[in-house]
C-alpha cells in the first residue's frame, strides 16, 4: 500500500474532524453521524481509521481525568 499523498491526507483528516464534531455534538451517539462515519472510512486507509478511534477516545479520557481526577477503585478487601 502506498502512502496517501497530500490532497489523500487532507481529505482523510477533514474527514476525521467532520465526525468528531458530529459526535461531539450528538453526545457520542453514532446514529446521526453514519454519513460522517461512512466518509471517514472512504477517505482514510484502514490503519488510519483505527488509530484516529483509539486516539479520540484516548482524549476524551484524558480530558475526563483532568476535569474530574481519578478516584483509585477499591480492592479486595485484605482479612485481618
């Protein structure tokens, strides 16, 4: 597979913001962002779509923790 040139990227990457403003403005529901999705997946290599996936998640968990902090969960309880 040959690497996307710099009109490929560019459309992959419009492609990318489009959906996440989607989904940032429905609430994460993926119903109202299928056309946005289906572009997506169109304009970016398969790789890329998975990446770009894992990364907005990972954002919107990083976020999350620095707005409300971790809280460790709880253990086993240890017998005394």
């Amino acid at each position: 597979m040959a690497a996307p040139n710099s009109a490929e990227r560019k459309a992959c990457w419009d492609a990318r913001d489009k959906l996440w403003k989607c989904l940032d403005d429905s609430n994460d529901q993926a119903a109202p962002c299928q056309m946005f999705q289906g572009e997506f997946e169109a304009n970016c290599p398969a790789q890329w779509v998975k990446y770009f996936t894992k990364r907005r998640d990972f954002l919107k968990y990083k976020a999350k923790m620095e707005t409300e902090g971790f809280t460790p969960a709880e253990g086993p309880k240890q017998p005394s």
